[in-house]
C-alpha cells in the first residue's frame, strides 16, 4: 500500500476515553433522575463510533428528540471541558508511531463526535503541529462518509494515495463508500462484519508495515 495520507478515526483507534466521560454522563443523567444504575466504562463500548444523540436515545428509552438534545448540549459542553484537563488514554504506541509518520506523511482526523472533542484531544497531547486538518459530525451534522469526502476535497486528497485507518464497520461502509482503502484496529471497540478483513492491526505501530 503506497500512500501519503492517512486519515484516522480517534476512538477506539487513537485513544479510549471512557474513563473519563463515563463520569460526565452519570453525573449529567443522574441529576435528571433518567438512569437506575451508574454506567460503567465498558457499558460504552457498543456506542463508541455512534452519533451521541444515537446513544442518549438507546440508553433512556422513550426520552424526546427535544430533552435527548437539551441532555445532550449539558454533557457535550462537560465532556470538552473536562477532556482539556484529564484526556484520556493513549493506546500503546500511538505518540510514538504518530510522530515519526508525520514526518513522512500528512495526518488527518475524521470522527462521530462533538465539535471540540477533535480539539480536546489534540490539545490535551499537544499533537496539534501533527494533524494537517480534521472533521467531525458535531462540526458539520454529516455522516461520517460525507465528511471524509469533505476532508479530502478540501486538502485536495486522491484516493489512490490515501487511507481510512479505524476500529469499526461504521468506519469500514464510511471508507468503503469513499472508494478509499482500510486498515482494521483490532485492538479497538468495534467488530468487522468481514472477520478475516485484511490489512488489520493489533498493535497501533504495526501500521508502518501497510503504509
């Protein structure tokens, strides 16, 4: 695979910030009396990669579009406030690996989440100098498939030299639908309807070997 340009998904692919949002929504839920229990980090796992208002809507069933939205607006603005201070945390390798492929190639962003969830991480690891440009739903309400093609006509990418790197089928149909090739994050949250999906990784430095 010969390619310039590697466009990445973040959760479950660059870092796992459970930990650290799992609180906001417990504390934002809980003080609307809206869940019986506290969610646990890996209750987020089968959301991780969704629309935020997606979740909201699975996990208070029967919850309006009007106060999933209003839920929504209070956890979002927490999330990015609190995400500037605590982060989250990095998979092994992937400061590392991102330095030195910056060197050589030009970093991109392309996620499911808010706007200023982008910025919150790479403010938090300073990678800010790493990554030419992003995109999220938050930013533009597109699916993520729009916004890769929105990203690459921006910057002026081909598909011939670029690359879709993250860690679940919404990320394969989204890169799919592009025409543009994918590296499976094994390590990551999701799993691929094609199991046998090559090339994949299970440690985030073993992408030097495709790129």
């Amino acid at each position: 695979m010969n390619t310039k340009n590697l466009i990445f998904d973040l959760d479950g692919t660059l870092w796992d910030s459970r930990a650290t949002i799992i609180k906001i929504w417990n504390e934002v839920l809980g003080r609307h009396q809206l869940i019986q229990r506290e969610l646990k980090p890996e209750d987020m796992n089968q959301y991780m990669g969704l629309l935020a208002h997606d979740i909201i809507k699975d996990i208070i069933p029967g919850i309006s579009d009007l106060q999933a939205q209003e839920l929504l607006s209070e956890i979002v603005a927490e999330e990015n406030k609190i995400l500037h201070i605590q982060g989250g945390i990095l998979y092994e390798g992937v400061e590392e690996t991102l330095k030195n492929l910056a060197n050589t190639h030009s970093l991109f962003i392309v996620s499911n989440c808010q706007d200023g969830y982008i910025e919150s991480f790479l403010d938090y690891y300073q990678f800010n100098d790493l990554f030419v440009d992003f995109e999220s739903h938050g930013r533009t309400q597109k699916p993520k498939s729009e916004n890769i093609q929105l990203l690459m006509e921006r910057n002026q990418l081909s598909i011939e030299d670029s690359v879709y790197i993250g860690d679940t089928q919404t990320d394969y149909n989204s890169a799919g639908s592009t025409g543009l090739p994918f590296i499976f994050c094994k390590y990551g949250f999701g799993k691929l309807n094609n199991a046998e999906h090559k090339p994949s990784v299970s440690k985030f430095h073993e992408l030097k070997k495709f790129i």
